[in-house]
C-alpha cells in the first residue's frame, strides 16, 4: 500500500525561523518534517510537555554545542502544521521556555482554525 503525502502548512513564521539555522540542521529538521508527511515519528521526534498526547511534536537537533526546536502537530487528519522553531538559549535545563510553550498554543489555536475552516 502507497502512504499518501501530507502537506506541509507553516504557521506564523515557522518556515522563516527554520531557514535562519545552519544548513546541516535544516536538513535534518527537513528530513524529519519529510518522515512525519508520510505518517512515521521521526528518530529526533518526542512528544511536547504539557499537550495532551503525542499530537504535537517537537523535533530536537544539536549542531555546534547549540540546540534547535522545532514544534509541529498532526493531529488534524491529512496535514502536518509546522508551529514553531528556535534556537534554545538558555544553557540551564531541557525545559522550553515559558515564551515559546505560549507561542506554540497560539499557533495550534491558529492551525486549529485553519483546518477547520479548509476541511469542509
């Protein structure tokens, strides 16, 4: 059986902030994007703290001693909604920061009508 090819839908200013990281790591963060349009978890994906079940992910790479994010949801049937990415600054803990947690519920809210509005 054939696996269908989500497409790919950026919100915000996801694609922009993904094509400000080094080359290697948009690759990698591309590759990854590519595996969850066909429906696999990408080996770099993990489930986001502090949303409901394994709908939104994030996608964590490191290059240079710098750690990049990438926040993305599937959980609206047919398409991958890319949410968020940056640079992680902070050099003490794993957690994301409050900021960027926040952005990425305001994005789901404005994916959420997005996919409601072109489902009908």
């Amino acid at each position: 059986m054939k696996k269908v090819k989500k497409p790919v839908v950026w919100v915000g200013a996801s694609k922009k902030e993904i094509q400000s990281f080094p080359d290697d790591v948009k690759h990698d963060m591309g590759m990854a994007l590519k595996d969850a349009q066909y429906g696999e978890k990408p080996l770099s994906a993990k489930p986001l703290k502090g949303f409901k079940g394994a709908g939104t992910l994030e996608i964590v790479e490191d290059h240079d001693g710098d750690t990049y994010r990438a926040m993305y949801t599937v959980k609206f049937k047919g398409v991958v909604y890319v949410l968020h990415a940056f640079k992680k600054k902070s050099k003490k803990g794993i957690a994301t920061p409050k900021s960027d947690i926040d952005l990425v519920k305001e994005r789901l809210k404005q994916a959420e009508e997005h996919y409601s509005g072109n489902s009908k």
